[in-house]
C-alpha cells in the first residue's frame, strides 16, 4: 500500500474510531436513562430513594400476573410482575387488543402510595409468531 | 489481474457500460419477485396467534427496516473506499444511496407505526430502537442536504463521507437497542445465533422478502449512480458521445 493511501486509511479508522468513543460514552453516562420502562421492583426501590414525587410520571413495565385481573366501577385492575415483585394497577379506559395476563405490557401513568394510577396501557407483544393451531399443542 | 480487473470496473465509464445492461433487468427481476413474495405472506401463510393477521406487515416492515440499516453501511463502505483510495465511482454510489436510504428508512417508521396502533395500542413512543432509527432517518436528510449545499460537489463528496463514518456508529445502536435497554420494540426474531422465533410457515416467505427487497433496493441503486455519472461527467467526452 502506497505511503499516502496509507495515511488516509488511518484517518478514517481515526473518525470511526473517535466517533464509537463519543458515542460510546454517551450512551454510557445516559445508562438506565434511555430505558423505556422500569421494572416492578426499579419502581419500588426508586420510590423508596424519594426519586418520584407524587406527580411524576412513569413507565412501568412487566407481565401481566396471572388471574389478577379484575373489573370494579368500570376500572382495570390487575397486576405488573417481574417475578420478583408486583405492583397493583388501576386503569380507566380501552385496553389494547393484546392485552392478556400472562402477557407483556408497559403503563404510562403515576406511582402513589404503592398503588400505580395508569393513564395509558401499551401491549409488548413478544418475538415468536406461530400459527393458533400449533399454540394449542 | 485481478487489479485490472478492478480498475476497469471502478472507472465510471465502465460501470456505467455494465448498469446500463443489467440495472433494469435486475430492477424488474426482483421488483417481480418480492410482489410474489407479498402474496405469499398475504394470503398463503396463516394468521399469528397472538396478533392475528395485523402481523402481515411484517413482510415489509422487516425488509424495509433491514435496507434501512444495511444501506448506511455500504454507504460507509463506499464512502472509506473513496477516502483511501480516491474513487470516483465510489463517492457516486455513496451520494445515490442517501436518498433511497432515507425513503427506505421513512417507510420502515411508518410501516412500524401501522404496525404499532393494533398490537401495542400507539403509534409512537421514545422508546430506544424507536428513537435511533428516526436519528437515522435524519441522518440520511443530513447527509442529502449537506451535499446539496456545496457548490463544488468534489469538496461536497470528502464532507459527505467524513460525516457517515461519523454516522455508522449508529447502525450497531439500532442492531442492540432491543437487548442493551428496555424498548417497547420486541427483541430479534432472527438472529445468527440462535433458532428462529417465527414459525417455518412465516419464516420462508419472510426470508423470500428479504432477499427480493436487498435485490430490489440494489437495483434502485444501481439506476441512481447512473443517473449520478451522468450528472458528474457530464463534460467527459464518453458521456457527451451517448
């Protein structure tokens, strides 16, 4: 390789480079800030720090726990678990078409006194895709 | 030989000789073959039990968000080589990509979104994977403009390509946003590591749309670096003989 080639070929292993390190440290310092949910038990640990206040609000993600789901007064309830922990949830309002226990989801909403006051529910349909008649086996 | 081989191909004139007689056929080759590979996953392929048939736009979702990804790094490829080794030809096809990257990448969002309203219940959220592929979709407007704002485009090519090696730092972001944080964006399906999570039924039609959109989003390109030659050697003697 000619002397000049050479040369050039090392700047662009250099702004490559130099770039990854930018943005690897980022996206290092950001961390759990760029998740899109907490966790059952980030939440809890969270409120036990006084991160949140009572007008805060925050994602909660999980599954939704099995046969904790429950109408009252025309409210949602059911539970979010990590398997850890769970959190009581109350939502007013139209549930998403995959919404199922058992199944993922994320709440949008306010996290008081150990009960989560949801304003929005999201569905977090997972990666497999099978045809209904091989789930049944 | 093969470094002539080389050189003659890399010359704009002879690449040009070459799109010029296989670029369309290409184009209409897989243009024809990813329509059978959307009839296949449209109506000869069963519904999903989770999401019903609403997981039908997987067959462009994926292959568009694939493009999307894969364009900006043969864009990064072309663009090193034409920083190392000063070609031409190769600062061309980088300037075509952009353009078709970006169309690319704004149909993966939007299919992303039709997706979103029935399964998660919203069309947009600031999730991680979400986020990073709208930053390359401005990426991609950046780059377009930033070329069409030189007046001496051969000074337009070097900042060009400078700013997507910056910019292909974003490409693995996207690939591991599902897996290095919480995303409301399911993980990988298909991944070279492990089994597919999609059934074989889904999966074939799946991989026949890949294919025939990488075919079909080659050809485009092929087609706009043409137009791209013609554009920059306008006063080179071969082109005014055409």
């Amino acid at each position: 390789m000619k002397k000049d080639r050479k040369k050039r070929l090392f700047g662009v292993l250099l702004i490559i480079g130099s770039s990854c390190l930018g943005i690897g440290l980022i996206l290092y310092a950001l961390n759990s800030n760029l998740d899109y949910f907490l966790t059952p038990s980030e939440l809890k640990q969270s409120d036990e720090n006084v991160v949140l206040s009572a007008n805060t609000r925050v994602k909660l993600g999980g599954m939704v726990k099995k046969d904790s789901f429950f109408i009252n007064e025309n409210k949602v309830n059911f539970e979010v678990t990590d398997f850890e922990d769970s959190i009581k949830v109350i939502y007013e309002g139209l549930l998403p078409d995959l919404f199922k226990e058992g199944k993922g989801i994320v709440v949008l909403g306010k996290y008081i006194d150990g009960i989560f006051y949801a304003d929005e529910v999201f569905a977090k349909h997972d990666e497999n895709y099978m045809p209904p008649n091989l789930e049944l086996n | 030989m093969i470094k002539k081989f080389f050189h003659q191909f890399a010359s704009p004139k002879s690449f040009f000789a070459i799109a010029n007689k296989f670029g369309k056929p290409v184009l209409v080759f897989f243009f024809l073959l990813y329509f059978g590979a959307l009839v296949w996953g449209l109506f000869f392929t069963p519904p999903d039990a989770v999401q019903g048939d609403s997981y039908r736009i997987i067959y462009m979702h994926v292959p568009a968000s694939f493009m999307a990804q894969i364009l900006f790094v043969v864009m990064a490829i072309t663009s090193a080589v034409f920083l190392i080794w000063k070609l031409k030809l190769a600062a061309y096809v980088s300037k075509s990509i952009a353009p078709i990257g970006a169309i690319v990448t704004f149909f993966a969002l939007f299919s992303g979104s039709i997706w979103g309203i029935p399964t998660w219940g919203t069309w947009w959220q600031w999730d991680a994977r979400i986020t990073s592929t709208l930053i390359l979709f401005i990426m991609y407007l950046g780059l377009i403009s930033l070329h069409a704002s030189f007046e001496n485009k051969d000074k337009a090519d070097k900042f060009f390509s400078v700013l997507v090696l910056i910019g292909v730092v974003n490409i693995p972001v996207i690939k591991k946003s599902v897996d290095w944080w919480s995303t409301l964006h399911q993980s990988a399906s298909i991944t070279l590591t492990s089994k597919p999570t999609i059934d074989p039924v889904m999966l074939y039609p799946l991989m026949f749309s890949i294919v025939a959109f990488i075919g079909l989003i080659f050809g485009l390109v092929i087609l706009s670096s043409q137009n791209e030659i013609l554009k920059r050697e306008k006063y080179k003697s071969w082109v005014k003989n055409i």
